[in-house]
C-alpha cells in the first residue's frame, strides 16, 4: 500500500516532501508510520485513490 506525505517531514535517511509516496515498509524512523497518520504527516488511504481525486488543473 502506497501513501501520500500531507506534510513535509525528516526522517535518518531522508527528508519526505508533500505528494511524495511512502509505504509502512519505508524507514521512517525515528518516527513510526502508524504515528504519521495518527499526526497528519501522511494519508493512510492508497495513493492511487488520492491521484483520483486531485484536480487536473493542477498536475505537474
């Protein structure tokens, strides 16, 4: 399952910037991936989901 990153944020490896896509098996620590959602960081539902619902206007 893929996620999108709502709010930028660092991790020891990397830093997630918004619309970026992360799944549970990303290392995400020090924080948790469950802890992300639970704090707005990132959108639990399927990427795939999220590209439907966003506006053609503002693609890329």
């Amino acid at each position: 399952m893929m996620a999108l990153v709502l709010k930028a944020f660092p991790t020891r490896l990397r830093r997630f910037k918004e619309g970026d896509r992360v799944s549970p098996q990303d290392d995400l620590s020090p924080q948790g991936f469950d802890r992300l959602v639970e704090t707005g960081y990132i959108e639990k539902l399927p990427y795939a989901a999220k590209l439907k619902k966003q506006d053609p206007s503002k693609a890329d």
